[in-house]
C-alpha cells in the first residue's frame, strides 16, 4: 500500500468524523469484492481501533450495506470473520445531458450499471421540456429496482457551468441556458439530491476512480470537444469550477466561425474536419491541442473518448500520438506520455455522472477546488 493512499484513508476516532470512518471502511469493503475483508484489516487499513470498527460495521451491517462472507483462517486463535459490501443495497442515477440526446444509467454501490436507457434530447428546447425528458428518465431507471433506495442523481452536462451552485453557464451555441439552476430545478422535479458537472469531468472522476494511474486529460469529443484532468489524483476544476474548456482554444486566429462566437478553436476546427470526412485533419487538431496540454502541464497520459472519436478510435490514437511525439522530439516534451480511448462513447459519462454520487460515500470526492 503505497504512503499518499495510506495517509488519505487514515481514519480519526472522533464522533465529529463518524461519517467520514464509516465511508474509509465502505470503500475498503467495496475494493475488497466478493472476497472481503476482516474487521482487523479494516482496522489496520484506517488507523482505526478495532473498538471503532467493529461499531461502524455492526451499522453498516444494521443497515444493510454489509454482510458477512464466510470465515478465514487466522494464524493464532479463531478464525476471522470477513464481511463484504452488498452492492444491490442502494443505487445511484447517472444522467448525461447533451446537446442532442440524453443517456441515463442506475448503478448499484460497486458502480455497476444495473439499467441503461437512451433517448433523443433537444437541448435547444424550452427548458421545461428538457426537465421533463430528463426526470422521466429518471423516474423509469429507477422502476427497475422499485424497492432499493436511490441515494440521488448525478448529472453531466455540456460545460461552463458552476460545479458548486448547478448553475449553467453559456453553453456553446445554447446561450438561453446561462445562469439556469440546473441542479435545483432537476432537484424538485425527481425528489433526489443532485450534483451537477461537467461531462468531461464527470468521465475523468469514473477513470480516477476505476485506478487510472498518474495526471491525466480526459478529451472528449462528441457533439463538442471538452476536457477533464486529474492532477495529483483529484479532478482539477479550478478557482471557479471552469477547469477543462478545452475545445475553445484558439489555433487559427483567422480560422472559421465556432459557436462560441470566436475563431479557429480546436472544436470548430475538428468537428469540421470529420464534417468533411478528413478524419487524420480531426485527430492531428486534437493532437495539436494535446500536445498543448501535454506539455502545459507535464501529464502522464491522454485519454480520448466521446462519440465522434468511438467511429475510428484507432485513427484517433495514432493521430493524436504522433502529433504528441513529434513536438516531443523538438523538446516540446511528452515523450513518455501514453494515448489510449476510454471506450464505449458516450456512455462513460454517465457512468462517470453517477459517480458524482457515490464518490462522496466511499470518501472519494475525487474534487479540488
């Protein structure tokens, strides 16, 4: 176990950190599966006394989130009794929210989907329109497990916005939703707690937390091209939660009309090379932009993801590598650095919204700033 995880999971006997004990030995029932883990290794984990944890998983027991699973051979005295998490004991609703459909997902608490559903979304549309789409969403995912409880809704939309409010900012080319209170607004219609954020920060947090190693950027290219990063194994959100606007980059100042109102972003750029059918011209944008990034903030790696790069993930790959290789070998820096794709399009977003929920029970808030 290497020192930075220790030092975070390391628990403190006081009753004003009750909750937060309680998620540290959550999230090592949860990294321990179907195997589980002993009370003394719970306590040897989080610094905790065995008096503490045998309180906090005879709740957790109580309550359903922890159940015993078998004894295990001890080296002195009686066998151990090992407990592991019930995942199916409550659930989360991802939902992501773009510009021309939606993607909705329940997990349970090991962040496995239990139930998908997709649907076309006009996100130019009135927004009570769009309320309405997304909180029947909502309603129908959870019908799947009528009985468990859902602890709330995690939401990832097109950014700006502001991560700590739910307020959107100007979406690019949907002007009309600046300043709207998402969260609260999609708060009263489901009845849940909602988080809102951005989608490229939403898919970063689910690749953090599934154990993607080192700094990384999370590029997102979809129906837009957005970023999420993870630097010093937390998303990085900025000042002002605006971290990660990547696609408005400039690169041509006399480049074509984007809809952010500006010219010659990488967004405007790449989605036109692939309008076009000049996917190489798509990925050696993007790589220019990576390589920015790359060299900015000396990542380890660069994860592509999103619909438009889910067509031809490989030329996307190799495109956006050999840009990255090339400035490295100008001493531009990035030699080292790794490209893969996160897979399944859209879809880790909503997953990743979800986990906007769960992160904050296991103690993974997975946030700075």
């Amino acid at each position: 176990m290497n020192t930075s995880r220790a030092k975070s999971q390391a628990g403190v006997n006081l009753p004003a950190l009750r909750h937060h004990n309680a998620a540290l030995v959550l999230d090592l029932l949860r990294a321990a599966g179907a195997e589980g883990i002993s009370r003394l290794e719970l306590a040897e984990r989080t610094g905790l006394t065995p008096q503490a944890v045998s309180k906090i998983t005879a709740r957790l027991r109580a309550e359903g989130l922890a159940v015993g699973a078998g004894l295990r051979p001890s080296t002195g005295g009686k066998p151990r009794t090992v407990l592991r998490l019930v995942p199916d004991a409550q659930f989360a609703v991802g939902l992501h929210l773009d510009r021309d459909g939606l993607t909705a997902v329940l997990v349970d608490l090991a962040g496995r989907p239990v139930a998908v559903t997709t649907a076309p979304l006009d996100f130019g549309a009135p927004a009570e329109q769009v309320l309405a789409d997304a909180a029947d969403a909502v309603r129908d995912l959870s019908a799947a497990e009528p009985h468990k409880p859902v602890l709330g809704l995690g939401v990832a939309v097109p950014g700006p916005l502001d991560h700590r409010d739910g307020v959107l900012h100007r979406v690019t080319g949907f002007p009309q939703w600046d300043g709207f209170p998402l969260r609260d607004a999609l708060a009263e219609r489901t009845g849940l707690p909602v988080t809102v954020d951005k989608d490229t920060n939403a898919a970063a947090l689910a690749l953090s937390l599934s154990g993607l190693p080192g700094d990384f950027a999370y590029l997102h290219l979809g129906t837009g091209l957005g970023a999420g990063l993870v630097l010093g194994g937390e998303v990085h959100r900025g000042a002002r939660t605006g971290a990660g606007e990547f696609g408005h980059q400039t690169l041509q100042l006399d480049g074509p009309l984007c809809g952010c109102g500006g010219r010659g972003c990488i967004e405007a750029l790449c989605l036109a090379a692939e309008a076009r059918g000049d996917r190489a011209e798509a990925a050696r944008v993007l790589g220019a932009g990576a390589a920015n990034l790359v060299g900015l903030l000396d990542i380890d790696r660069v994860v592509l993801g999103g619909r438009t790069v889910a067509v031809d993930e490989d030329a996307y790959v190799r495109g956006v590598r050999a840009v990255i290789e090339e400035r490295a070998a100008r001493g531009g820096g990035g030699g080292s650095v790794t490209v893969t794709v996160a897979g399944g399009g859209d879809r880790p977003v909503a997953e990743g919204a979800a986990q906007l929920v769960l992160a904050p029970v296991f103690g993974r808030v997975g946030e700075r700033g």
